[in-house]
C-alpha cells in the first residue's frame, strides 16, 4: 500500500499549547481516509508506537480500553456529516469522531501526547492512505485556555 504525504500551510489564529487533532471530516478530492501526520493526531502517535506495545500512559489506556484494531484503522476517523459536523458529532466525542470505536481517544486525561505550536505560519503534514471524494477537510486546534482535564469541545 502506497501512503501518499501532503503539506498544508496553516496560519494559527490562536497560541495554542496543544494541537486538537480531532479529524472527524475528511478532506477534499485526493486527500481522503489518512490523519495529521505532523504534528501527530492522537490515533497517529498511538499507531507510531506500535498498537502491541505502546509507550505513552494515554496509548496504553486507549489500547487497554478499545484494544489494537482502531491503531491499525488509524485512517477512518470519519463522519459522512454532510457538512453539519458540529452538529453531528457532540462536544467531548470531538477525538473520537463519534464513533464508539475511536472511543477511548475521548477520554479527559492529562498525559495524550501534545505538541506546543507557536502563532504563525505552520505546516501540518496530512498522511492520505485511500484518495476518494470527499466534501471538506478541516483541522482544528485548541486554544490556549483549553484544559486538558476537561473534555475537549467545539468552543
């Protein structure tokens, strides 16, 4: 299988300590079924540090709770939201997509893996695994005031 990288320039519109990949929607024409590669979406770094054995204290728990399988589909966080994805998926399911299977990248802890970003320009790496149509591909972030103790939101 051929795994197929693309770049995105993305400005920032906040300071942002963590970067929220809670990629539910997939993206336009050829940039479908794959995750935020760079900096690493949460089901991404679980999958790089091996579904068997992972490393982090939130990969260990999230395998523990929804076992290895949602690592090796690490490219279906998805919705067929039709364009009402806020809608669609409720506030603190936002990692999961809302799908019980990505489930336990939902849970409130403090050690997921982040990657403090800077206002600016930035580039975020998109690893596309199955190129198809889709509607949209959007990429959110939290802001600086978010707390990871709580669920993560649309606000």
């Amino acid at each position: 299988m051929e795994i197929k990288t693309t770049r995105f320039n993305f400005t920032k519109h906040y300071f942002t300590p963590f970067l929220l990949v809670a990629l539910l929607i997939m993206s336009q024409l050829t940039f479908s079924h794959g995750t935020v590669t760079n900096p690493a979406s949460r089901v991404w770094n679980c999958y790089q540090e091996s579904p068997q054995n992972p490393i982090s204290a939130a990969c260990i728990a999230f395998v523990a709770s929804h076992g290895t399988q949602p690592l090796y589909d690490w490219n279906e966080i998805n919705q067929n939201a039709g364009g009402i994805h806020t809608s669609f998926v409720p506030d603190s399911n936002l990692a999961s997509g809302g799908r019980a299977k990505y489930g336990g990248f939902d849970m409130v802890r403090t050690d997921w893996v982040a990657t403090p970003v800077s206002a600016g320009p930035d580039t975020i790496t998109w690893t596309n695994s199955a190129p198809h149509a889709s509607l949209y591909y959007r990429v959110y972030i939290t802001k600086s005031t978010w707390n990871p103790n709580m669920p993560l939101t649309w606000g």
